[in-house]
C-alpha cells in the first residue's frame, strides 16, 4: 500500500476476506490479481529487512537438499543455498515458519539465515536442480515393507514369479484328473464360503440401508474455512481436456483457498498440446512429471504432493463431474467429524448409462457398492478400499501414512488398508460424483483386471508379515480385510464352479451327479438361489437410494456382467506375474454423442 500498488480500499477487503479463511494475505492478494508475485514477496523481504534470493549469485545446493530430501525443501518451501562460509542461506517462502523450520534442520545445517524468494522461484529451482531426485522419492514414499515396488523388479523375479503361478495351476489341473470327484468338492466348497461371505456384506448392507444411522447434526460451524489442493492426474487426454476445466471451474469454493494441479507426464505430449490450447483459470496449474522407472498414477499424484500448500488433499480422474457444492460438503464434515478420521469417500457414478448395456449394469454396480457395501464395511468396523478419485484427505494424515504406493496400480485399495493399520478411519460422503463408465467389453475387461490385479498386489503387500498386519488391526478387522480381498478375487476365480451346479438342475452330467445327496443337493440349489436373489435385492435398493430409478430393468443383465469379471480375473492373474506394474489405461471422452452430461444428474444424493 506504501508503494502505491493497491489501495486502502483494496487491502481492507482483502483482509476481511482473509479472515473467514486460512490463507495467506499475500496468497489472497495474488489470487484475485491486485498485486503480482514478485510485488508481494518484495515488500515481505523490506519488511523483515531480509535480502531477496538472487539464483544467479546464490545457487541452490543440490547436495544440503539432499541431505534435507527435496520433497521436504518443497512441502516446506525452504530451500538451502551455497553456503555463505559458517552461514548457510536459506530461501524460503514462507517466514513466518522459518523459526520452527530452523529448529528442526539446526542439526542437520547448522547455523543457517533467511532469504526471501517466492514460490515460484523455488519450485522451479527444485525441478531444475533435483528432479530425479524428486521422481526417485516420489517412487519409493511408503516404507518397502508396505509397498509392492519389490515385486517383479527384475526379469529373473518376473520369470520366477510366473513359473510359480504356471506350476500351481498345473498341479491343480494334475490333481483334478487323479482325484476329480474330491478336488471338484474341494472347490466347490471353496465357492461355497465365498459366496456366503458375500452375500452376507450384502445383507449387513441392506439392514443399514433400512435402518439408516440417525443423522448426528450438520457439525460445528466452521470459523475459517481450509486451503484445498485437487490433484488431477492426466495422461493420453485429448479429448476431455477443455470438459474437464470448465467442470472443475463450477466448483463453489473460494478461489484464494482452492488450488487444481493437473498433473501430466513429460512424455505425454498429447495432454500437454490439449492443455496449451485451453485457457486455464489462476488457480489452476499444471505439474509436469519426469518420466522414471514407472508412469503410473499414484507416482504422479506423490510428485505433485510436496508443492501442495492445502489442508485438504482430494483427488479427481480426467472424466469427472463433482457437484459445485462437494468441497463445501467435505470441509464442513472434516470439520465435525473427529481426528482419527483421515478421509473422505465420495459416491462415484456415471453419465454415460445410455451408451451401452454394459455401461447400464456398471452404474448397477457402482450403485450397490456405494450405497450398500461400503456402508457396511463402515458399520462393521472393516477397512474401506477407498476409489481413485472424489477421495480427500487431512493433509497431515496422508504425510503420515505414507501417501500412495507408486508401484501399485490399485492405490486406492491399498491406502485405504494403510490408513486402518495407522489407526485412521474412512467416512463416506454424501456426495456423487459422475464419471464415464467404460461401454465395451474390451475397456471394461481392461480396467476390471487392473482392479484385481491392484487387490491381489494389496493383499501380497500386506500379508508379507501377517502377524504384525494382525497386531495392527486387531483380529475382527483383519477377518475383514481377508473377506474384503479374498473375497472379491476368489468370488470371481470360483464362479464357474457355482455355473457348474445348473448342469445337474438340466439332468445333466456333473462332476458330483453322484456324490450330492437329496438334501444336499436342495442345500446348494437353496444357497445359489438366494445368493442370486439377494444380489438383486441389492441392486434394486441401491438404485433406490441413488435415486437411478430407470436402470432397475438392467437388473436381471446383472448375472452376465458379473461373469465378465472371470474373464478379466484371468487377464490380471497372468499380468500379477507377468506385468506386475503395467497400468491398463482407460480411454476417456468416447461415449456416442447423446451419452454424456455437461450438467448435472437430478440425483437426490447430489442435491
């Protein structure tokens, strides 16, 4: 205001705005476009009576970074400098915390001194100076002993890994000739259980869906709202690039409070060609990732999380359509919710039922998932697989858990199991979010079998030392995790034998015809005919929540969807040996014209 850059006017309003959220003012100033970067961070160096950092006379010195860890230097925004003799300078960002921060490096640096730089100089430092750096952390987050980055890194394991699973598979056969009445009955009681403990968190989730919790209030009143930061991940999206800005832009948060990273790979030259040739608003970014020895999801997300200023971290795929209202939503349940609750998950759906026969039953399935399964799993106390996107996190929760396991290509199953064995808990959010379902075979075989194969890796991560995962989550959820895995991997590897028992009710030939009693026999056709009856129950009230009420004709499709999962349950097995960290992309912005929704879906669920 001294310099003449902004008015009294000007700054009395910026600072009333300041207080209803926790942002900086210099942030707010910045953001609504009253001053420029350099305008604030100018005035904060004269009013410290602090020299700016000048890169050229004052390098950034990649080895005190190192020793720091680069995505530290980011996520605190402090960077040291070539050392000055005893002095090491520090340009940092922030100063306000420069105090606590030298505290914690004094050991480390030593005696240390404060330049002003702003934030833009550092990250742009950092990524030029550390960028493998960075990739090579942004790979290796989690601790190794709950990562699946040791699997499959070398052809020698992969080769021996599927020689393994060849060789199981052959004994299995082998036995099945020599002893095929016993090995078949092994089997089918095997599918049996499975199909029992499936149903039964179907049923736990009927009984919650009628006698639905009590609300417990809207919480309290939040005095200032949070900083959010959304990490978009984006890769090969031509098409969806523009959609996907203008839908993001209708989120009704504060934009001084709001960030959007979307974050892209440097090989990925058709996402970045989109994006130059969309304008995007201030307080949308892009974050580029430098290729490494994987290019997944989770890799990109845990690159871009240390540049991150938010409280809140969430997450949105290419193809989504959040309700304007969604952050306010997950704020104000952050902010009644107790501290142990470390994340938010969303409804997902789709816009697309239309485009095909298949898009109708996969907006079935997520119906019942959503409304129904995760509840339950929440009612009984289990770990909640989280989705790969609409999920948002305490800031310091997912720093403390880890963040995302880059080598996993089912995250989200796997963070989910994290944030339990941290003594974390999942809330859902009562809030959809639409995205595109896949509507032909070969997509949707694609991205199931990356499912599966991301639970077959969660459930090898996690087991590798079963007594401490035990100690962790204490028996009942541990009994949970093992149904909640195993049961979604072994239900759809067993289904053929269950379709195997609709030969003896046509009279004919089956591997049992002589071995099933009367009354066994009525046994089983009573447990598949309620297993089957039960899965449309649940459709049927899911849709009822969800308020899809025309796609309740797709229900009786729903037994040849689910039989696409064994056909996709084999494409992952052969790649958990094979491909371990091979991530089967989905195409985005394909349906047919008329399939897809630029507004909003009237669900009372979004309302």
């Amino acid at each position: 205001m001294e310099d003449g850059v902004i008015t009294p006017d000007a700054l009395d309003a910026a600072l009333a705005d300041q207080r209803r959220g926790l942002c900086r003012l210099g942030d707010l100033l910045i953001r609504r476009g009253l001053v420029t970067e350099n305008d604030v961070y100018d005035a904060l160096a004269r009013q410290a009576d602090l020299p700016r950092w000048d890169p050229a006379s004052a390098p950034a010195a990649p080895d005190l970074i190192d020793r720091l860890g680069a995505a530290a230097c980011a996520r605190d925004g402090c960077l040291p400098l070539a050392p000055a003799g005893a002095i090491t300078p520090i340009a940092t960002c922030n100063p306000q915390a420069f105090a606590s921060w030298r505290a914690r490096v004094a050991p480390t640096l030593g005696s240390v001194a404060m330049v002003i730089a702003s934030r833009t100089q550092l990250d742009n430092a950092l990524l030029e100076t550390r960028a493998n750096a960075l990739v090579r952390a942004a790979e290796s987050v989690p601790p190794a002993e709950m990562s699946c980055r040791s699997f499959g890194t070398s052809p020698l394991r992969r080769r021996s890994l599927l020689t393994t699973v060849v060789a199981a598979i052959a004994g299995i056969a082998a036995l099945g000739v020599a002893y095929p009445v016993a090995v078949f009955a092994a089997l089918s009681l095997i599918a049996m259980v499975l199909l029992t403990l499936n149903t039964a968190l179907l049923v736990a989730g009927l009984a919650g869906a009628l006698r639905p919790t009590p609300s417990s209030g809207t919480g309290p009143t939040l005095a200032r709202l949070p900083r959010v930061s959304l990490l978009v991940p984006l890769f090969h999206e031509c098409r969806i690039a523009d959609t996907l800005v203008r839908r993001l832009s209708l989120l009704d948060y504060p934009s001084e409070l709001l960030e959007i990273c979307l974050v892209t790979e440097a090989s990925d030259s058709v996402t970045a060609a989109a994006l130059a040739q969309t304008v995007l608003p201030d307080h949308m970014r892009v974050v580029v990732v430098p290729d490494g020895t994987v290019k997944t999801k989770p890799r990109a997300m845990n690159f871009a999380l240390p540049f991150c200023n938010g409280d809140v971290i969430g997450i949105y795929d290419a193809e989504d359509a959040p309700p304007a209202d969604q952050l306010h939503r997950v704020v104000e349940r952050f902010a009644a919710c107790p501290p142990d609750v470390g994340c938010l998950q969303a409804r997902l759906n789709f816009y697309n039922p239309r485009a095909s026969w298949l898009s109708r039953c996969f907006c079935v399935d997520y119906a019942t998932w959503f409304a129904l399964v995760l509840p339950a799993l929440r009612k009984l106390g289990w770990p909640i697989p989280l989705g790969g996107t609409s999920v948002f996190f305490r800031r310091d929760v997912l720093d403390r858990v880890g963040a995302w396991d880059a080598h996993n290509v089912t995250e989200d199953a796997d963070l989910g199991l994290r944030l339990a064995r941290f003594g974390y808990r999942v809330e859902l959010l009562r809030s959809t979010t639409l995205e595109e379902a896949p509507f032909r075979p070969r997509a949707w075989i694609c991205q199931r079998s990356r499912w599966q194969k991301g639970y077959a890796l969660t459930w090898a991560v996690h087991m590798r030392a079963p007594r401490r995962l035990w100690r962790d989550l204490g028996a009942w959820r541990f009994f949970g995790a093992q149904v909640l895995l195993l049961g979604a991997l072994g239900g759809a590897v067993m289904a053929p034998v269950l379709w195997s028992f609709g030969l003896l009710w046509l009279g004919l030939p089956h591997p049992l015809s002589g071995q099933l009693t009367g009354a066994a026999q009525y046994a089983v056709s009573g447990l598949l005919f309620w297993g089957v009856a039960i899965q449309a129950l649940g459709h049927w009230v899911a849709l009822e929540i969800t308020g899809r009420h025309r796609l309740r004709a797709s229900i009786p499709l729903m037994p040849v969807y689910a039989a696409l999962s064994t056909v996709s349950i084999a494409k992952a097995l052969y790649e958990v040996a094979a491909r371990p960290f091979f991530w089967d992309k989905t195409e985005h912005g394909i349906s047919p014209p008329g399939t897809t929704v630029t507004g909003e879906l009237h669900d009372p669920s979004r309302a």
